[in-house]
C-alpha cells in the first residue's frame, strides 16, 4: 500500500489502523514502510482517509509481493488454493473435509499475528526441520505452493522475505510419531522471529475420550483443548 504525497494533508487519522505500526509520520510527510507492510488493506478498506490518498500501487500484486496481499487481506482469495481468510480457511474446514483418520494426527502452525506478522524464511526454518524428519505438509495447504523443492522444504528464494500477517503450515503424521514431533520440531519455535501458535487436530476415540491431551501433559505440552463444528454444514468426505 502506499500514499500519495500530493494528496495527503498529514491528518494522521490512518496510523492508528495499521495493525503493522507501518504508517510512519516522518519528515518528508506521512508514508508506509513498503519493507514491513503485509498489504492486509485494513487502511484502504477502513475508509479512513478524509482525501483518498491511500491506493494500492500496481507492484503490491505482482509476484512475489502479491503473496503478502493473498496471506494478509482476509477479502483476498488464493489464486491457487481458492482459499479465503489469510489463507486459513482452507485449515478451519477439517470437520468438513476429514482428512485426518484415526490413527494419525495433523498438526498446524500458525505463524504471525498483528503487530509481528512473519517474514516466510520464518516458515522455512520449520518446512525444513518437517521435512528432514520425514513428516508430510499437505498438499491442500497454501505454504506447500510456495516451497521450491516439495522433499527438503526448501522455500523459493523469491518469497523468504517476504511478509504477511500470519500464514499457517499444516502437517500430517502417524500418532505414534507425536513425542518425536514435540522433541524435534517444538524446540526450534523459540528461536524464531516471530510468534507460533500450534494447533493438533485430532478425532475422538470411540470410547467419547481425546488420550492424546494425557499424551502430551505427559511430554510437558501445555494443551488448551478447543473445538469447532461447523453445524449443517457438511459431512467428513472421508470417514
Ligand atoms: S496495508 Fe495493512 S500493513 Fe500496509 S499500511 Fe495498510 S494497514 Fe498497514
Ligand atoms: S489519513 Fe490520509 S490524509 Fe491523513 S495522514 Fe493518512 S494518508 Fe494522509
């Protein structure tokens, strides 16, 4: 996003919407840090400025800095996954889609937030390390189509600096891997430069009962479970 030098009265009424603290007021008058803004359009669509003089220039899409509006602007679809909400959505219909049969789990990482956001070498550090140790990123997810080389989770060189507000990595493996996941994978969020929420997703057993929450208190994982139905709004593809 930029702003028109010719138009803008520096009323500064558009600094407090960014959610990146990148609408700067400098000397040369009020600009956007094109380093850090994520292109999530909460500027443009808050309707903020009395002049108009917030646009989006011709170079926020073009590759690879359109990933930053695809990931960052929830009314942005994914030209490939046709996946809407910072390419979320697609990782918030696993009730509908029942890709994950028992005995196995699937694990998201969801990196950024407001404020943070997170460069995509971020994410890369992780694709990395999930696959040396020989677990599986879905297909169906958005940060599979931005990896250059599918088998070590090298990153196309073109996107790691990158940034958006937050994108999610989804992954599935057996569950008699999860204590290996946590010891490999969990120790290499704290030093990342930015921050991670990690979600599992499971089925319950037949008994009614979640064992994998004793599996992991056991590991010294703190679990907060949460759950989500989509009511009506389909049935598991895959039972
Ligand atoms: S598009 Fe988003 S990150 Fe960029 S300046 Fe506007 S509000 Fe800030
Ligand atoms: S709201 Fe518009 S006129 Fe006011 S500082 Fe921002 S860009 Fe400039």
């Amino acid at each position: 996003m930029k702003i028109n030098p010719d138009v803008c009265i520096s009323c500064l009424e558009c600094i407090d919407f960014c959610p990146m603290h990148c609408i700067l007021e400098t000397d040369e008058g009020v600009l956007i840090d094109q380093g850090d803004c994520v292109e999530c359009s909460v500027c443009l669509h808050s309707e903020i400025c009395p002049v108009e003089a917030i646009y989006r220039p011709e170079e926020s899409l073009v590759y690879p800095r359109a990933i930053r509006l695809q990931m960052s602007d929830p009314s942005a679809e994914h030209p490939v996954f046709k996946a809407w909400g910072r390419g979320t959505e697609e990782a918030k219909t696993n009730d509908v889609t029942g890709k994950f049969s028992h005995g196995e789990y699937g694990m998201l990482f969801e990196f950024g937030r407001p404020v943070t956001g997170t460069r995509l070498t971020e994410v890369e550090k992780i694709t990395r390390a999930v696959c040396a140790h020989g677990f599986e990123i879905l297909k169906e997810n958005p940060v599979f189509g931005l990896l250059e080389d599918k088998e070590s989770g090298l990153m196309k060189k073109e996107y790691r600096n990158e940034k958006v507000l937050s994108i999610i990595l989804e992954i599935r493996f057996e569950a008699e891997r999860l204590s290996e996941v946590v010891k490999t994978i969990f120790p290499l969020l704290d030093d990342l430069e930015t921050v991670v929420s990690v979600g599992l997703v499971t089925r319950f057993s037949e008994r009614g009962d979640l064992p994998v929450i004793q599996e992991l208190q056991a590991q010294k994982v703190a679990v907060r479970p949460n759950a989500k139905i989509n009511v009506g709004l389909g049935r598991p593809l895959i039972s």
